[in-house]
C-alpha cells in the first residue's frame, strides 16, 4: 500500500507469529510508503513479520525512520520479524507508543566496477 490504511476494528486487531504486515516504500516522507490506522487496540505475537518491498530508484540512509502503523488504542508487541526484497538495506521494526517505527539499519553500498 503507497499511502494509509485505515481500519476501524469493533473489536481488538491481532497478528499471531505468523501474520505479516507488507509495506510498499517509495521513500521515508509521509504518504510515500504504506501504513496503516488502526482506529483501537492492536496486538502483534513476538516475531510477528514486516515485509518492506521496497521500489525501484529508492534511496534511503542509515537511521532514517518511518511509522507504518499507528493504532488509537493500545499497541501490544514485542519483537518482530522484519524482510525485504532488496540486499542493500537492512531493517529493524520497534513498538514506539501506540505505533510500528521502522529503521534502516544498515545501508550497503552496490559496488561498481571501474576501468
């Protein structure tokens, strides 16, 4: 998803070990990459997973961070379990508050070849 989700849930929202949130990011500024609005709790199981499918010509940072869920009520969650499609990036997943913060925690550089 390129931009937020909203979901209003008459209950409570949970995600076992074995769900996985998929987020589309084109870059860190708001609207650019996917999240989601959970309108009441939410409770994610320990190493619950994040996939982020990153786009072609993105460019990120170490430490730049983005918040792909936000719920209204409580956010539940201890660990998770973060991939991607993409080797040049690495990213870590954190409950922050009432919301999901993702980092890139590490940048890899693609080595090209000189003359």
């Amino acid at each position: 998803n390129n931009g937020t989700t909203s979901y209003a849930s008459a209950g409570a929202v949970t995600a076992s070990s074995l769900g996985v949130l998929e987020v589309d990011l084109i870059n860190t500024t708001t609207g650019n990459f996917g999240s989601v609005s959970i309108s009441g709790t939410a409770t994610f199981a320990a190493g619950a997973g994040i996939y982020i499918d990153t786009q072609v010509g993105l460019s990120l940072t170490g430490g730049q961070t983005f918040t792909i869920l936000t719920s209204t009520g409580a956010l539940t969650a201890s660990s998770f379990m973060v991939n991607d499609d993409d080797a040049t990036y690495t990213f870590v997943a954190n409950a922050s508050g009432n919301s999901i913060v993702v980092t890139v925690a590490t940048f890899t550089p693609t080595a090209t070849n000189t003359p």
